[in-house]
C-alpha cells in the first residue's frame, strides 16, 4: 500500500524533468520572440537611416528615455567634469 502523502504525486524524479523541460522550453520560446522583436527593431532602425536620421543619435536618445531624469542629470554633469578635467568643455 502506497502512504498519503505519496498518492498522486508519481515519482519525485520525473515530477522534476518535467518541470524542467517545461521551463527550458518555455525560456526557448521567449528567447526566439526576443530574437524575432530584435530583427524588428533592427528594421525600425534600417527605415529611419534611409529616411535620413542619424541611427546612433537615435540609439543614444532610446537609451536616455530609458533612465530617469535623475540619473540622466547626475550621468551629464559627471561627463561635463570629466569634459572640463581634460580641456574639452
């Protein structure tokens, strides 16, 4: 006879593969989306140099959106200082 707390559950061991393979293939699926919104992007950023704009201005300013003014603030008067440090301001 098989105890309570062993009814229902199958082997520990198999219980663990399959939560396993149900993560790595989980994280599979997320990573060929992240390649498939990449190529996006990259495409985005293709359509804008051939209207004209300057792709790595433009990579510079979603990189600045990105943090908060503060961060922002405290990241530009730092580089101001350093600026200033080597004669270049």
């Amino acid at each position: 006879m098989s105890t309570p707390a062993a009814v229902g559950q199958g082997d520990p061991s198999s219980v663990a593969a399959d939560q396993l393979k149900s993560v790595i293939e989980r994280i599979e699926r997320l990573e060929e989306e992240k390649a498939g919104i990449a190529g996006d992007i990259k495409d985005v950023y293709a359509e804008a140099g051939a209207n004209g704009f300057d792709v790595k201005i433009l990579r510079k300013i979603v990189a600045l959106r990105k943090k908060d003014h503060d961060e922002r603030t405290e990241e530009e008067a730092i580089l101001e200082l350093y600026l200033q440090a080597l004669g270049m301001a």
